[in-house]
C-alpha cells in the first residue's frame, strides 16, 4: 500500500509561516479592537440613562476611549493584515500542494532542480506581491525537505497522500466550519430577536411609568452593538461559502480518485487547487465588504 505524506503547516515554506502569524495577529487585533468597540457604545448607552454628574464624565470616557480605539484601528489596519496575510498564507500552501505532488506546472517529468526554481521563482512573485509591511519571512524560500520527500515517491503515493491530505483535509475542514456557522447564525438570530422583544417590553415600561430610566435607550444599543457584531462575524453567508466548498469538494475527490495517469494527475491537482483558491477568494472579497 502507498505510503501517506501529509503535509502539516509547519512542512511549509517560512513564507506561509510567517503569512499565516501575520494573519491570525491581525484576526486577533481586529476582532478585539470591533469587540470593545461595541462594548464601549453599550457601555456609555447604559451610563447615558442614568441622571448623574459621575454618569456624564463616565460617558464622556467611554465615548473618548471609543474615539481613540477608532484612531488606532485607522491607523493600523489590522484587518489588512488578516486578509492579505491568509492570502499570501493559502497562495504559499497551494504551490507547495501542486509543487510536492506534481500537478501543474511542477508535473512529475519535470526535472527535479528545474522544479525547485520554477516554485522559487513563482514564490518570489506571490511575495514581492504582498504587503511588505506586516509580512517578513526569514529564512529559505526554498522547497522542504518534507515537500521533496513527497513529490520523489510514486504516483500511487502522491495521489492518495493528496486526497486525503489536502481534499479531505479541506472537506472536514469546510463541512464543520458550514454547521458551526449556520449553527451560530440561527443563534445570533434569535438573540436578536428576544433583545428585540424586551426592547418592547421596556418601551411599554417606560410609557406607563413602570421604569423612569430609558432603558429602551440602553437596549436599543445592544440591539446595534449585536447586529454590527453579526456582521461582522457574517455567519449566514459563510455558512453557506463553506457548504458550497465543501460540495464542490466532493466533485473534485471523485475526478482525483478516477485519474490513473501522470498527465491527467498534474491537471486534476491544477483544478482542484483552483477551486480551493476560488473559495478564499471569494472569502477575502466578502470581508473586504464587510467593513
């Protein structure tokens, strides 16, 4: 039985690790940085209701602390990072995917060294096209020895160790990512809906005199600060990103699977990558109209 390679992240380029440390940093400030942004609105809605001197210099700070975390995420730019760094990140791990089991335009007749420089040389491209200012990988660009040691065995080898792993990898991956979304967007719905409700019931409150603060005011704003957060984390049309993916996934296993030849196997690679790289594509330009 051939033998499985599975190339794990750390089997790839100093490229990809130091996209993929760029990105996540940028996710993590990003997500942070909108998180208490919301919160600070809320918090000063909530102060906002309450009649008393120490409340207005609480605004005050809060809405200046807003303002400030406003600045610094103009300034910075995290989301810039977190996009264009998983971009760079899945662009490195593609190549390195066709390179290590000869799909176009590293098939297997390719001489070894004249394979080596033609994914240099199309690595420097991916590089010097990437923002230079939050991506600095150190060390070779070179292939790895983990890439080398796959792309030298036989056909029977390369084939399964891709399917199973990269095409099953990115179908788990995908499949569990679409029910974890869909599964939080019905959530967050829902949230939504009963904040809605009291919203309703604290106006009623306050009209008849029930409640003397406006706390229909307050929910309002945690109404907002939840539906910016819902967009943001845009769990609806990810969901359904991912079930895409994840269907044309199958498609792709089931054509890799029935392929016997060299020269049919450096084209299926070449498709299937491609469909994965439209799927991040179409992920980046989402969030890139998301905020």
């Amino acid at each position: 039985m051939a033998e499985v390679r599975i190339l794990k992240d750390e089997d790839f380029p100093v490229v990809f690790q130091a996209a993929d440390t760029a990105s996540l940093a940028g996710q993590r400030s990003y997500m942070t940085g909108t998180k208490w942004r919301l919160l600070l609105a809320v918090l000063a809605a909530a102060l906002a209701a309450v009649d008393m001197t120490t409340a207005v210099a609480a605004v005050l700070l809060a809405f200046l602390a807003t303002v400030c975390l406003e600045v610094w995420m103009l300034a910075e730019r995290p989301e810039r990072a977190w996009y264009d760094g998983r971009a760079l990140a899945e662009s490195t791990k593609t190549l390195a995917w066709r390179y290590a089991v000869g799909g176009e335009p590293f098939s297997a007749d390719l001489p070894g060294p004249l394979a080596a420089r033609r994914f240099h040389e199309r690595l420097e491209v991916l590089l010097r096209e990437a923002p230079s200012s939050s991506i600095a990988p150190v060390g070779s660009m070179a292939a790895t020895d983990a890439m080398n040691r796959l792309r030298e065995g036989d056909f029977a080898s390369r084939k399964r160790s891709y399917i199973e792993g990269r095409i099953e990898d990115q179908q788990r991956w995908y499949g569990a990512k679409a029910r974890l979304n869909t599964r939080l967007a019905h959530r967050w719905r829902l949230a939504l809906i009963a904040v809605e409700g009291l919203g309703v019931l604290a106006a009623a409150l306050r009209l008849t005199g029930v409640v003397e603060f406006d706390l229909p005011g307050v929910l309002a704003a945690v109404l907002g600060a939840g539906a910016a957060w819902f967009a943001v984390r845009q769990h609806e049309s990810l969901g359904r990103a991912y079930t895409f993916a994840a269907t044309e996934l199958s498609i792709v296993h089931e054509r890799l699977a029935l392929t016997c030849d060299e020269a049919a196997w450096a084209r299926e690679v070449a498709d299937a990558e491609e469909a994965i790289s439209r799927e991040h594509t179409m992920w980046r330009a989402a969030r890139g109209s998301a905020v």
